[in-house]
C-alpha cells in the first residue's frame, strides 16, 4: 500500500493561493481537498462533535477510496481524561458510522499534563470495535514503559509517531501492523516548514519498520501559511525518491 498522506484539517483561509484558488468559495474546499489528497484528519470532532448528518455530508463530498482519519473528542481525551470511556467512544462512533468506508484510523490525542495511567489506556482501547485503527498520541514522558507498549500491541493500536520541531517527540515503537505519524512544525528558514532533510529522514524512518504493503498515515499539522500543504507535497516527493509510492498529492 502507498504512504497515505494528507494534512490535519482543510478549513484554513490562508490556504487560499496555496491549494484553494481564489474564486474557489469554502464551501467548495472539501471537495477541492479531495481532489488533490486521498486522506484528511479531521480535527472537527476534537471540539465539537459534529452530527452524524454532517458526517454522512462529508461522506457524499469526497470521492471513493478517500480516507478521513478522525481525531477523537477532547470530552474523552482532555475532561474526561480517559476515565468511563464507554459513552464517550460510542456516540463517537455513532455519529462517525455517518462517514460509511471513509473512516479511517481514529487518534487520541493525550493531554501534555496527563501522566501515564495503562489501566484507563487499555479500558479506553477496548471500547472499540475489533478491528477498528486507533492511534495513540501521548504527551507526557511517563508514558514510555513496557507496560504502555504492551497494552497498544494487544490492542492492535498504533503509538502516534509525532514530530514537533523536526524532531521525534515520541519513541519510534512499532506496536500495529500498521502506522501513523504526525507533523507539528518544522525548523527551515520559511518556518514551520520542514526542510529535505528532515522529511527524507521521516521517510527512512518509516522504512525502517513498515515494508511497502503497510498502511501508513502522515499527516502535516504546521497549517500556517500553507506550510502542510507544501510539506505534504514535499514528503511524497521525497518518499517517491526514496522508492516508496505514495498517495496523490496537489501539483503546486
């Protein structure tokens, strides 16, 4: 499978110029995204959930074979931190059945201040569906034990590889078949772009661990400017040189 790789969010004016033309209105952008980039990760839900009619709307807007990763709501992940999941996973669920096959991976991402706690992680995970992708993203340094790793590989989850400031802010554990990877900001001169480098080894990285029949998600978080949609660019660029096939990106 290729590298699938998009950007976290599609909802920002001053992409205008950059992916959006000018006369293209927003409520067009969806559309416009997916037809250059075969995956998004939508941070919608993070802050409020959104109907399941919204989603089933997003489903008809997007072509097939689209993928929308979802990142889950910060009721569980920021108030609730992790504690009695059961609802809160499935009216997540339940509204995102809207998307039909688009779905696909779903990320929590953890509070920086929440320490490591595998019991509520595992509880957590095992609210969803067998089979269902979850990535994990913690941001706390308590997390990185045996114990942790333990629980996201029996539960099939992937550890969410994050970059913050070309830099990896998390271990580079392989715990799922399958891998996610999030990019928060870039150090190159036009900031928060990344520079070649720093994504060619992002690239090697992902090599090392997953062979070209895994599904892998890389997503580019640094929206300011536009800089993810041409870090997104840049990436497949450098995983095309590099041997690895990739999904389509725009062609800036």
């Amino acid at each position: 499978m290729p590298l699938l790789i998009g950007t976290s969010g599609w909802q920002y004016r001053d992409w205008r110029g950059v992916l959006y033309p000018p006369s293209t209105p927003q409520r067009l952008w969806l559309e416009e995204y997916a037809r250059q980039f075969a995956t998004v990760e939508n941070n919608n839900a993070f802050y409020r959930l959104p109907q399941r009619d919204t989603f089933a709307e997003w489903r008809e807007r997007t072509p097939d074979g689209f993928v929308m990763a979802l990142k889950a709501s910060r009721f569980l992940t920021h108030m609730k931190r992790l504690k009695d999941p059961e609802e809160p996973v499935r009216r997540l669920l339940d509204h995102a059945e809207g998307l039909g096959d688009r779905l696909g991976p779903v990320l929590l991402q953890l509070p920086p201040n929440l320490q490591a706690d595998a019991g509520r992680l595992d509880a957590c995970l095992g609210c969803f569906p067998p089979g269902m992708r979850v990535a994990v993203e913690p941001r706390h340094d308590s997390w990185w034990t045996d114990e942790v790793r333990g629980v996201l590989e029996r539960h099939g989850a992937a550890l969410c590889w994050a970059d913050r400031r070309a830099r990896p802010a998390t271990p580079l554990w392989r715990t799922a078949d399958w891998g996610y990877l999030r990019c928060h900001e870039g150090i190159a001169r036009l900031r928060p772009r990344y520079g070649e480098r720093s994504l060619e080894t992002w690239v090697r990285r992902i090599g090392d661990e997953w062979p070209d029949r895994a599904d892998v998600y890389v997503y580019f978080n640094n929206d300011v400017g536009g800089a993810a949609v041409l870090d997104a660019v840049a990436f497949a660029r450098a995983a095309r040189k590099l041997g690895r096939a990739v999904t389509r990106t725009p062609r800036l």
